[in-house]
C-alpha cells in the first residue's frame, strides 16, 4: 500500500474509493469473499442477523439496536446510507465509530486487496466487518444495501434473516418486478435458519425461493390483526400490540419484526 495514504483523512479515503472500481456496482460475491479471507482468515462472527427489504431495513434495524443495548447485550450495526456523516454507518455499541477507526479500516481492507477491485459500497463493507471483528460483541446487525443474494454484506452467513417491505427497487440490477426482486432479497436466508418475512402481501416467489433454500419461515402477517389504530401481534409468549403508524401499518410491521427476530 503506498506510505502516503497512511495520513489520509477520511474524506480522502472516501474520495479515493468512488473512483477504485471503474463502475459503481458489480453485483457478486467472489471478490469481497476473497479479500474478506485475506483480512480475517479464521473469522468466526458471533450471532449475526442480516435484513434486506425496500423500505423499513434502517428503522428494524434501529428497533433491534436499541433493544439490545437496553438489555445490556453489545451490538455493532452495520447500515447505509448514511444522513450526515459516513461515520453513522459503522456502530458500536450504538455509537459511531471515530474518523481514525475507520481510516485504520480502510488502510486494512486495501492491504489485503492486493490487485482485486472493490466498489465504493464493498471497500466500506469490509472496513466496517472487519472492525465488528476487532471488538469483542455479542450480535452484529447487517443491513442489506442493494438486494440480498449478490450483496457484499451476504458473505457473512446469518444465524436469523428479516425480510422487511419488497417493492420496485434497483429494477436494472433485480429485476423488472415484484417477483424477481424478492428472489433477490430471499437470498440472505440459510438453509435450517429462522427468517422473519413482514411484508403483508409477498409475491409468491418469495416463500417459493425461501423454501428452496430451506430455511425456516415465520410470515408474521400469518399471526397479526389490525384493531383500529393497532396491530395485534399473537405470539405463543402472548401477544403484543403496535401502532400502525402509516396506512399500510409497514412501520409497525418491520418493529415487530425486529422483536420476532430478537425472540
């Protein structure tokens, strides 16, 4: 690596990055694994949970962050884009990591890069992974930036996935419908493994391509009732109750499912 990017600021780093990969996606997984290798070679993630979906990824994310640390369970959450600041993306402890965090992260990633190419969004994906993997946590939450299956968070295999919202998104990149994209997101799913579906009408490919894969379904919509302004969550711990919050109760929805996939 040259000498000199050791006293880069981060927005150096972050400039220098866009312009690494001569386009901005390439969907796959085989170049991030490789140099994920490299950095951590007997990685061993603790409890992990990973969320794809259109809308509603960040807010269940945000719901199981807070959850955990308020039961004194420590947590790093990974998620994108960020508001004001790139540092927002990359939490511990719900905490933002610090400018010089992220800048030994990057140095880090790129000397295990070698000749390989990464996009903007899997340079950044690497650095914040490989920062999970030098502090001692019990959970990483992993939010999907673009589909699911080809995503470069989808290298890390999760022990429970939540499937959020699935609606018309990135269309040139999964496809040209409903359908194709929730393929594409049912692909964070492993086979033996819970994964939470909160969407309230999923296209019929979706419990289709988790069964293929064989993991282990819960479609809450299957176990809610709308009671007025409420959403009735049974459960065999008994039930919950949760503001609809917008028309179609998406908000309260994604809430419960960051709750399910906690239990």
């Amino acid at each position: 690596m040259d000498a000199a990017r050791n006293a880069w600021s981060l927005e150096q780093w972050l400039t220098w990055q866009q312009n690494l990969h001569v386009r901005p996606m390439d969907l796959g997984l085989e170049r991030v694994r490789e140099v994920w290798q490299r950095l951590v070679p007997d990685a061993r993630p603790p409890l992990v949970i990973t969320v794809a979906g259109t809308n509603g990824k960040g807010s269940c994310v945000a719901a199981m962050e807070a959850l955990l640390l308020a039961q004194g369970v420590t947590v790093a959450s990974y998620t994108s884009p960020h508001l004001l600041r790139y540092n927002e993306r990359v939490r511990i402890a719900g905490q933002p990591v610090d400018d010089a965090a992220l800048c030994g992260a990057f140095a880090a990633v790129e000397a295990a890069r070698g000749a390989q190419t990464l996009t903007y969004f899997e340079f950044g994906t690497l650095a914040a992974l490989w920062l999970f993997h030098q502090q001692t946590v019990a959970v990483w939450l992993l939010e999907v930036g673009l589909g699911g299956r080809l995503d470069a968070v989808n290298i890390i295999d999760p022990d429970v996935a939540v499937i959020t919202s699935i609606d018309l998104d990135h269309q040139a990149w999964l496809g040209p419908d409903r359908a194709s994209i929730a393929r594409e997101k049912a692909g964070i799913a492993r086979a033996g493994r819970p994964v939470i579906c909160a969407d309230p009408w999923p296209p019929e490919t979706l419990p289709a391509a988790l069964q293929e894969i064989g993991a282990v379904i819960y479609m809450l919509e299957k176990h809610l009732e709308t009671q007025g302004p409420q959403l009735l969550w049974q459960r065999p711990t008994g039930s919950l109750e949760m503001p609809v919050a917008t028309p179609e109760g998406l908000l309260g929805r994604n809430l419960l499912a960051a709750i399910a996939a906690l239990e």
